[in-house]
C-alpha cells in the first residue's frame, strides 16, 4: 500500500479522517493525502442566471476551505489538493487514480430514504467510480473490537468467490495491523421474509438448515484455500442488511464487496454495500 487518499467531503468529520488515513499510513507504511473537493449549491443557479460577482463568491468559497485544510493539516508533510467540483464523487476517483490511491478514506454522507431514491448520496456514486477499495467513517465514533468480512458463502459463481478472496485479504490485513480479531460472516436469505405465512413449514425449516450447513461448509472451504485463519466464524439467517447491521453494532468495523449494478436495476436495487449505508452504525470498507 503506498499511498492512502484522506477525503475532507465533511468538515465535522475531517479531524476523524485525517486521524484514521495517518492511523492506517502508519501501519501500512503509507504515505496520506488530503484532498478537498469543493462545490456549492449557487452553481447550478448560476448557469440560469449568471450572476456578476459569482467567480469571486467562487474563489472566496475555494480560500477558505484552502485556509481550513491547511489549518487541519499544521506542520504535517501532507500532500493537500483543493478542486472545485459539480460532483465531488468525480473528483475523488480521479484524484485517487491520479496518486495511484490504494485506499481512500472518507466520512459517510447523510442519508434519507426518500431523498435517496431521488437523488443519491455522493458516497453511493463513488463506490461505482472508485477503483481502489473505500474506507467510509460512520458519523459517531465508537471502539473497534474485531474486524467483520462479510461474504457471500453461498453463491459459488467465479466472480463472487474472486471478491469474496478480495475482500478476506483486506479484513485479514486490516485485522493483522489494527491487532483486532477477524470475525468472518456468511448471511443466508429467510425466503420466510418473503413467505412470511410459510415461516413455520417443514419445508421451510428444512431449507434453513441445509443452506446453513451449505453456507458453513463454503465459508470453511473458502477460509482453507486462501490460507486465512478467522478467530471466529459465523454464519446467520435473515435479511442480509438487518443481519450485517445488528452484526457490527458491536464491532466497530465491517469489510465486504461490491460488484456494481448499472443502469435502472442499479440505480433502484443497487447491492449490498448500497443498500447498508443509511443503515450501518459503524465504520465500513468496501472492496470492489
């Protein structure tokens, strides 16, 4: 890992990122960069209106953040970069593609259902345009107390057992320099969610009981191919989002994988890692 992106997207949780970009640098032995992209909701009324002075409010807007990064930053030898940027997601992928960024850190966006579904969030974007994996900072702090990796044990298709790979050895190296324990966890679907009137068939609970076992014996076998020892392993029923959310609470910290969905499925349905952000009360790093 050489160099890790610290993203100032938030000023409040800007002293968080600096603090776990140079916590992560350190143990990786990483050079931190600070980047800030800027933008401000006058830009798109500018372009119905165009305002005389808006070029200066421009400048000004792009002074002070420099002031308060450079303020953040003190004597630190940390590269720093301020961009004005309509979509501040663009910005970060690009910048962590320029620095050749093996990781970026950054603080979670608000979210809100409904606003959600019209507009999404900057982070939901850049987990579709980053190509390095994503460290996103919850907006509470709380103690790491193991390191979740969560994958998907049942689907046996070469592109999820690649990021299921992907995903165990960035857990286990994060658990191996945070010297936190490495929890893995498997979630198998309740079709009882879907056929709640079902829920107490025979046949239902005989389902459960060979997907679990299923579940635990692709977890065990993908654990011993890659030569990963996990201090405790896991596997739960229910849906996948309340089952990770309920499951990290306590951790502090969740890994898992995404594969990008396009278009309208992806924009309604997106994925996992999507779907758990407004949720998740905790930190989580997603590997794609």
């Amino acid at each position: 890992m050489n160099t890790i992106l610290g993203v100032v997207n938030d000023w409040e949780l800007a002293p968080r990122v600096l603090q776990r970009a140079r916590q992560l640098a350190k143990a990786y032995g990483a050079r931190v960069t600070m980047y800030c992209p800027v933008s401000d909701q006058l830009e798109e009324m500018n372009r119905y209106i165009g305002f005389d002075n808006y070029e200066a409010v421009k400048e000004e807007i792009l002074e002070d953040n420099r002031a308060r990064l450079e303020q953040l930053i003190g004597d630190e030898d940390i590269d720093t970069e301020i961009d004005w940027r309509s979509h501040p997601y663009q910005g970060v992928a690009h910048h962590a593609e320029q620095c050749s960024a093996s990781l970026i850190v950054i603080g979670m966006s608000q979210h809100h259902v409904i606003a959600d579904l019209l507009h999404k969030a900057d982070d939901w974007h850049l987990l579709r345009e980053a190509r390095c994996p994503v460290m996103l900072l919850s907006r509470s702090e709380h103690p790491f107390r193991t390191v979740i990796a969560a994958v998907d044990s049942l689907d046996e298709s070469e592109e999820n057992q690649s990021l299921s790979a992907r995903v165990l050895d960035q857990a286990k190296a994060l658990a191996d320099v945070m010297h936190l324990p490495l929890t893995v966890v498997s979630v198998v679907p309740d079709p009882a969610y879907v056929y709640g009137d079902m829920a107490a068939s025979p046949l239902m609970a005989d389902y459960r009981s060979q997907a679990e076992a299923a579940a635990r014996h692709n977890q065990n076998g993908l654990l011993a191919r890659l030569g990963i020892r996990a201090d405790r392993q896991v596997i739960l029923v229910g849906r996948v989002e309340s089952a990770l959310k309920e499951t990290v609470s306590d951790a502090g910290l969740l890994v898992l994988g995404t594969i990008a969905k396009k278009g309208w499925k992806g924009f309604f349905i997106g994925n996992t890692a999507e779907r758990i952000l407004s949720r998740l009360d905790g930190d989580m790093l997603v590997v794609n």
